[in-house]
C-alpha cells in the first residue's frame, strides 16, 4: 500500500446498540468492536440485520438505543458527513458510486473535504493503489465493470485516509477470483497497513480468512463471536455457514 | 425565416428557464410547478424598479434576486417542512400547484388586470441570415449564452457543481463522502431561482407587455422542453427548449398562432408515452 494512504485506525464501539426504521428496531443489543490494524467480520444470514448494524454505525439509519464511538468522541447519530470528517469510510453494498460522473469524479467527490490543492496527489496515491482505475479517469462510473467499480468505491473512500473502513458486502456480484483479490490483497492490506476495518460478508469462508475476529449476527442480534479459529470448531457454525464441509484453515494474518 | 427568429427568441428565454428547472429538479426531487409564477413576480419586481427610474438592464437584478430569495424561502419554508413528513409525490406536486396559484393570483390582486412593459428600447434592427433582430433580442441570446456556459462551466469544473451532481445522483452516498447536501440543495434552489428570476425578466421583455398571468401556461413549455430533453438533463433542457421554441413559432406561421402551445402539449405527452427518461436522459441524473 502506498505509504500516503497509511492511516492509523482508531477504534469503533458499539454499545447496547439498537437501530431500525420508524423506530422499529431491526437489530437489538448489539456490542461490537473494531481495532486497528484487524479486520473484524460480521457474517449471518440474509436479513438479519448486518446492512442495516453497518449502516447505523455511519449514520445512515437511526440509533434507537445505545452509543456508537469512534477513538474518544461519541458518534451516535451523528451526521453521516460529520462521520466522514471524522474519518469513517464506509462502502456501501450497492449504488456505492455516483454512475453519472466519471471515475476522476467521483475520486474528487471522495475527496470533498480536503483542500483543492490536496486532491491531485491524493488521487494519484488512489491510483497507485488500484492502478486499473488508471486508464479509465474520463469513464461514467456507470460504465464500469463490477470489480473495476468496488475499486472505484474503495478508492473514493480511500481518498479522505480514513482511520476506520465500513465495508458492506464488498464482493457482491464480483467474480469470485476478484472476490479473492479484493479481500486478500485489498481490504487485508488495509488493516496490515493500521487502519481498522469492519467488513459485512456473505462469503463466511472467505471472510475468515482474512478476520481477525468475527460476529454473527442472527434475527438482528450478535449470536456468536470470535476468533475465525475458534469458530471453526463450532459444529453450529460450521453447519449454517461453511456448508457443514471442513473449513479451510484461517489465515495467519 | 421571422418565424425561425421568433422560434430563437422563444428557445433561448426557455433555455434559461429550463436549466434552472431541471436543475432544481434534479437536485431536490421537487417538481416545482410554481416556477411560471415565481417568473412572473420577478418581472413585476424588475418592472417596479425600471418604473421608479432605475434603467430597464440596471432593474434586470431586481428580478434575479427576486427568484433566488423566493425560490430559497419556498423550499425553506414550504417544501422542506413537507418532505419531512416523507408525502407522497402527488403531495409535493399538488402543493407546489398551491403555491403557483397563489403567487400568479395574489399578484394579479395585488397589481390588478392590467397589461405593463418595461420603459426600454428595442434598438437598432439587424438583419441576420434573414431573420430581423432588434439590438433587445441580440443581448437576450448573448444572455442566454452565457448563462448557458456558465452553467455548463458549474457543474463540470466546480467543486459546487460536482457537489450538486453527486447530490443529485444519491445523495446518501455523497453525505458520506462529507457532502453537506441540505447546503448543497439550498444553493440549488438560490441558482435556480436566480435563473428564473432572470428568465422572467428577459421572458417580459422579449414579449414586450405582460401582465400577472402571462406566465401561466409557461409551465407547459417548460415540461414540454425538460422531458424532451430528459428530466435532470441540463444540456437535454438545452436541446428541448430549442426543439420547442422552434416548433412553437414555426407552427404559428402555418396553424393559428393561438394553438401553438398545443405542439408543445402534444410533445409533453408523446415523450411522457413512449420516452419518459427524454431524449438525453437514461435516469435523473445531472
């Protein structure tokens, strides 16, 4: 990873969290926690609330109970571009892009809140991460290829350094040998680099892989938690998410 | 060929008009129907300066400022409390139709029935490819140039306009990225009141009288031109009000003048039947 897009991760809590819509809570009694240079995972089934956790911790959708903090300032519901200045980046799972404008553009938008005279560098530091972005500076984001467009939303978000990365699904709809590249090479690299990443993923096999620790969250509260290693030895876990096959062994990230 | 240079006239007024309305629309979400009547009070603002002495061109930022502050207050103080409650998007629309008549019947009230223009000279006549242009309608379409480029300038090279179209595209994600979008849609609405105060003004001086009503039917040629261009397309609003402009004026020479809105209603239903993203649009987007 370039050294200009290093950054040094604070930690994110939740505490006791519950979040929903018209105050209906989707998910309960949550308490997670990310650190830096880790990559923490939250798997689970469909419609148990892991968008929705994600998207409550960046203030897209309302805390109905309890704090969410990030290093020492509580964030709870606070403003989804107060959360950006903080130093949040978070990608959405989709329209994680602005199709309309072109991939220098959106690279631009990412970098909203750092000076004009910033954002050259910054995006050639972007570029230099994801160099396939390189040739296509001029091309509508709608254009692009689904993995070449994940890039786009990491890099866009990798354009503010942020301290804390929220990663919704990263790897829908992605070639599974993309899938892999994006979650080994990238997203691992970005903890190894100091940053704190917390990752939603349906691929549980995948996503153990490169965690350092794991949530699962089940009917919109935590079920099950810990180390990738452990959770492998858990027959339940192994039968609901990894297809009650043999796990492969977890990295040694 | 005078048909063509009234089709001009007609396009370049609406192609002011036009951008600031889709543009608008594309930012907010707010299909402001009350933009024919915000145009019409402006010109009465310039009008009342121009008639305590301050020249025709001097009283034109009367009119601007007129349209960006009521535009601004409306979304201020009528639309947003409204979207708050999330209502459905027959509401805003029916609201928004509210509000048009109260401002073109208040004003008629106010002002009364009676036709007015602007103490202003049409000029020196110039013969242009065949058209007869006055000195009036040559610094109507360099107006109209200019904001047309300076509008394209915005929201292609400034960190504001790439703002507005990040807004515009999914707002959510720009507020992510540290977009204060509640600023970026008020902005919008100060720009694009600001165009429509100025299209009112130049809108009454290119008909030469006008009086509280003129503008009302102005909301067709403007639907008429943004869907034909494509909704939240300002380059589409471009195309589509010179389309209309033209055809309007054209078909005035060959059908009776009083029916050429009718082309404008019928290319509003055509693009709404078979094409209702417009001929530049592919989603609303800016």
């Amino acid at each position: 990873m370039s050294a200009e897009l290093s950054t040094q991760g604070l930690v994110l809590t939740a505490t006791g969290l519950s979040a929903g819509y018209d105050r209906r809570a989707i998910v309960s009694a949550i308490d997670v926690q990310a650190s830096p240079g880790k990559v923490v995972s939250i798997v689970g089934p469909n419609g148990s609330g892991k968008s929705t956790l994600l998207k409550s911790l960046v203030g897209v959708v309302r805390v109905l109970d309890g704090h969410v903090t990030v290093g020492d300032v509580d964030t709870t519901n606070m403003a989804s571009e107060e959360i950006a200045k903080i130093g949040i980046g978070y990608v959405p799972q989709v329209e994680d892009v602005f199709p309309p404008l072109s991939v220098k553009e959106n690279l631009e938008i990412g970098g909203y809140l750092l000076a004009r005279r910033e954002i050259p560098d910054r995006i050639e530091a972007v570029l230099e991460f994801f160099p396939r972005l390189k040739g296509m500076m001029t091309r509508k984001a709608g254009k692009l290829s689904g993995g070449e467009r994940k890039m786009l939303a990491m890099g866009r978000v990798l354009m503010l350094s942020p301290s804390v990365l929220v990663l919704d699904e990263p790897t829908a709809n992605l070639a599974p040998m993309v899938a892999t590249q994006l979650l080994e090479e990238y997203i691992r690299g970005f903890a190894d680099h100091g940053s704190t990443v917390l990752l939603v993923e349906q691929r549980a096999k995948a996503a153990l892989r490169i965690s350092d620790w794991t949530y699962v969250l089940g009917g919109g509260r935590i079920v099950l938690s810990g180390a990738p290693r452990d959770l492998e030895q858990n027959p339940a876990f192994v039968e609901s998410f990894l297809g009650g096959g043999a796990a492969p062994p977890p990295s040694s990230d | 060929m005078s048909s063509f240079g009234f089709g001009l006239m007609t396009a370049a007024v609406l192609a002011i008009a036009t951008v600031g309305f889709t543009m608008q629309f594309a930012v907010t979400n707010v299909l402001n129907l009350a933009y024919g009547s915000i145009m019409i009070n402006s010109a009465f603002v310039a009008y009342y300066a121009n008639a305590h002495g301050v020249t025709a061109w001097a009283s034109l930022p009367f009119g601007v400022a007129t349209g960006a502050a009521a535009s601004w207050a409306l979304n201020r103080f009528v639309f947003t409390p409204f979207q708050r409650r999330n209502p459905a998007p027959i509401t805003v629309v029916i609201v928004a139709l509210g509000v048009d008549l109260i401002g073109t019947f208040g004003l008629q009230a106010i002002v009364g029935g009676s036709y007015v223009s602007y103490h202003q000279s049409q000029g020196h006549e110039y013969h242009i490819v065949g058209m007869f242009l006055s000195g009036l309608q040559l610094i109507i379409l360099a107006i109209c140039a200019v904001v047309l480029v300076t509008i394209h300038w915005l929201l292609r090279y400034t960190r504001l306009g790439k703002a507005m179209r990040a807004t515009s595209a999914n707002p959510n994600l720009a507020r992510n990225s540290g977009v204060k979008t509640q600023f970026i849609i008020s902005t919008t609405w100060l720009i694009s009141g600001a165009l429509c105060g100025l299209a009112g003004v130049v809108f009454a001086m290119n008909t030469g009288v006008f009086e509280a009503t003129s503008a009302q039917l102005y909301i067709v040629l403007l639907l008429a031109a943004m869907f034909l261009g494509g909704p939240g397309e300002p380059y589409g609003a471009m195309f589509g009000a010179l389309v209309i402009g033209l055809s309007t004026e054209i078909s005035a020479a060959y059908v009776n003048p009083q029916y050429k809105e009718v082309i404008a209603f019928v290319a509003l239903l055509g693009m709404l039947t078979f094409r209702p993203y417009g001929i530049f649009g592919s989603e609303k987007t800016l």
